[in-house]
C-alpha cells in the first residue's frame, strides 16, 4: 500500500512533508515536477498538497504565458510590425 503523506483521507487535507524521499518522490511524480521545484513549492504557499499544486500550475502558466509573449513579441520585431 502506498505511503499517504499526513492528514489522510479528502485531497485537501493531504500534506507533503518535503523532508520524506518517499514523499518527495511520489508527490514529485503526481505534480510532474522536480523534487527541487517541488521543494520550492512547498517553501513558497506551504505543505498543503492542493495549495503545492495550484502554486506548480499558476507557475507554469505563467511561465508559459510569458514564453508565448516573448515569441510573439520576437516575431513581430523581425517583421517589423
């Protein structure tokens, strides 16, 4: 049976404890993330699984974003509009 992180039971209440490989590994996997960006997580909105994970996506979607600005920006200076 899979290792649960504290406070088992609805998503909400599901706590990643950063300083756990098990908890590392797993949590890293379920986000799509790297245990470092994970760590980051963690430290910046707290262990709260479902705050981690809307953290990761506002991050990425903003990484994103700014990366499709950039583009668009870059193409439209090459052409001079």
């Amino acid at each position: 049976m899979p290792h649960e992180a504290a406070g088992t039971g609805s998503p909400e209440s599901q706590q990643i404890d950063i300083h756990s490989e098990q908890d590392l590994r797993e949590w890293s996997r379920k986000l799509d993330v790297s245990p470092e960006q994970l760590k980051e997580a963690v430290e910046a909105v707290g262990q709260r699984a479902t705050d981690v994970e809307d953290h990761l996506k506002g991050s990425r979607a903003t990484t994103n974003s700014e990366r499709v600005h950039e583009a668009l920006k870059g193409s439209s200076e090459s052409t001079g509009k």
